[in-house]
C-alpha cells in the first residue's frame, strides 16, 4: 500500500502533485509556508479514507445504507480549513494498492467523491493529530470541570481527546528524552493526577503542570505515541462507532460480517505539529527517536505512521543518523519507508538524496547554511 497526495490552489499551497507519503514523513519549512497545511489536509483526507473503508464494510455486511455522512462544507469550517478552499481547489489523496488497483478520495469543483472499496482491500483505519497547543493540556486537565462548554479549536479538543484516552488507567511512562518519567494515577473523585519523577530520584515528583515547558509540551506527545502504539483498542473503536449505531437502529439482525473487523489490517496515522517545542536541541533529537522508536515497536497487530511539521534543523539533521545508525536497540529508518519534504514557494522540494558512498541522507544544507551566515557576519565585523 501506497499513499499520495495531490493539492491545487488550497491557502499556501500552489501545486503539489502526487507526493508520496511515507511511513515517516517530515515537513520543514518557514512559518506560513503551508506544511501544517499540508499535514491538516492529509490528517482530513486519512480521515475521509476511514470513513469510506467503514461505510464498505456495511455495505460487504448488508447494511445498505450507512449512517456515517460526509458534508464538505461543514467538515472543511469544522476543521478551519473553510476559507482556504475556493473554486479552484482540488485535494486528491490516493491509495495503492498494487496490481493496478487504486483508491480515490477527490475534492474538486466544490464536491466530495469517496470511493467504494473492495472486501479484499479493507483497512481498520485511525488518523490522530496532535496539535502545537498541547500545552494548555496540563492545565486544561486539572480543571475539566470548570472547562465545560469552552472551545480552543478542532485541533486542540482532537489532541485533548487522544490525550485523555491515552491517560485511562494507573500507568507510567518513561520519558528518557529529558531524564525523566511521568506518572498517572486517577485519585478517587479528582482529576487525573499527572506527576513527573527524575529517573535517578534526584528530586521530589512534582506536577506536570510545575513542569518546565518542554516537559508540558512533549509528555502529552509521547504519551498519545505511545498509547496507539500499545494500548489503543480497534474492537473498541469499532463497537462505539458502528456496533453501537446498529444496535440503536435495531439493524444489528441484518447485520453479517464480512469479515471479523479486527481482523483487518490496523493502521494508525500519527500527525505532528512542532515536535520540538520548547525543548534544547539535545532532547529535541532524543524525543524523535524515542517517538521512532516506539512506532517501529508498536504491537505486532498494527502499523503506526508518523508524520511530521517543524522548523528545527537539529531534526533533520539528526534523521541521518536514524537514516544510517545500525544498533538494533535504537530506532532506524531506512530511505523506503521515510520522505523528507521542503515546503517553499507553495511547493515540497525532496531533500532525500544519496552521497558520494551512496548512503541514503537528508539534504541539510540549506538549513544549515543560516548559522554559516550567521558566523560569517561576526568575522567580517572585525572585532
């Protein structure tokens, strides 16, 4: 299976023709350059392929009519994107499937066209997008109660949602980027008590919102990560979103499964906005490789992607040691599964390239050519 993205005249994004999107795929570019764009749009489309494998499924089990629909207009305001779309745009995302035998979902004149797909071709699919304002998440948790009815954006809740699923039940998770470790336990009629402990014990635990800023920025993060990579339960997420409908409907005696639904290749698309927030260049590159690490671990039932949107250089160039690094206890990449895209002008440039002893590298020079200039000036100012 394949990925591809086409996008026309859509805000930022002038033309983007059938970019392939990788297990790991990661955007860079200044700010307004349309990457979060871009990974909000492939987050909307991903989403739209869910839908339309589970409205196959029904049809393949003789539920003729779905429940499930798909407004354009008010999904495109409900995400923020509303504005951005005019008459000229058009978002195609394409899934191969090999054989010659492909998949469309086609934004265009104005309209929605999602595809039927085969019974042989059915995935259990779930997209996660984990927004850059997750760190009000600390805060907005230990007053939930208090934030009732209050809004900070599709994104935000979507983040805030994942975060909350991925916090049920006593657990503990290491966050080896920072030296440190989170613990959450759930106090009998308060909130869900988030507290982070030093892995040498060097200090008291303290909160997580006392935590400094990179911390509250990156826990929430890696532990959504984490939470589909281990714990996520597809038999859950398919009863509340078909099985429940069904029974409601009293469709449940039509009901004759094609398939056992979790039987069906698993898939869970992580989106990231800004992995590196608030954090010093050294942990930066520790929590990237704890995030690969931990999708190229996920349990043997499922497939975990990651796609990323940043504007760190130590990133990237840090993904050329993921890229050629060779102990197994640590996390690798190899070119076939991870694409390195520039976003500039409205367009994605490819920065993956081979060198002169045809390793497989990122192209950072262009991003590193900035603290060149940077020194350069200090020479030439003769102090």
């Amino acid at each position: 299976m394949k990925e591809y993205i086409t996008i026309k005249d859509f805000g930022p994004l002038k033309q983007i023709e059938n970019l392939q999107l990788k297990p790991f795929t990661i955007l860079i570019g200044e700010s307004a350059s349309g990457k979060s764009t871009l990974m909000k749009v492939v987050a909307m489309m991903r989403y739209l392929y869910k839908m339309a494998n589970i409205r196959s499924y029904l049809k393949h089990s003789k539920i003729a009519k779905s429940p499930f629909r798909m407004r354009l207009s008010s999904m495109m305001e409900r995400q923020e994107m509303g504005k951005m779309f005019t008459k000229n745009s058009v978002l195609i995302y394409r899934v191969d499937m090999g054989d010659d035998i492909s998949y469309e979902i086609r934004i265009e004149n104005g309209k929605l066209f999602v595809p039927s797909i085969a019974k042989e071709h059915l995935l259990f699919c779930k997209a996660s997008f984990v927004s850059e304002n997750r760190n009000v998440i600390p805060t907005w948790a230990q007053k939930a109660w208090k934030n009732k009815g209050a809004t900070l954006g599709f994104y935000f809740h979507e983040t805030n949602d994942d975060f909350a699923h991925a916090s049920e039940g006593d657990k503990e998770l290491k966050l080896e980027y920072v030296g440190m470790k989170m613990l959450i336990t759930h106090p009998k009629g308060k909130p869900t008590r988030y507290q982070i402990i030093p892995a040498d014990n060097r200090h008291e635990p303290i909160e997580l919102t006392e935590a400094s800023s990179g911390i509250q920025t990156s826990a929430p993060l890696a532990l959504i990560v984490d939470y589909f990579a281990k714990d996520f339960s597809f038999k859950d997420a398919f009863n509340r979103s078909v099985m429940s409908y069904l029974y409601e409907m009293e469709n449940l005696s039509k009901f004759k499964a094609v398939s056992e639904p979790t039987s069906l290749p698993k898939i869970v698309d992580v989106h990231i906005e800004e992995p590196e927030l608030s954090l010093f260049p050294d942990a930066q590159c520790k929590l990237i490789e704890e995030l690969i690490f931990t999708a190229t671990h996920a349990k043997d039932d499922r497939t975990v992607t990651l796609m990323l949107a940043t504007h760190s250089p130590y990133i990237l160039n840090y993904l050329n040691v993921v890229l050629n690094q060779k102990d197994e206890e640590r996390a690798r990449l190899t070119h076939e599964n991870m694409a390195v895209y520039r976003i500039y002008d409205g367009e994605p440039q490819d920065l993956m390239m081979q060198d002169e002893q045809g390793r497989w590298i990122v192209d950072t020079y262009d991003l590193s050519e900035m603290m060149n200039n940077i020194y350069h000036e200090f020479v030439n100012m003769g102090i």
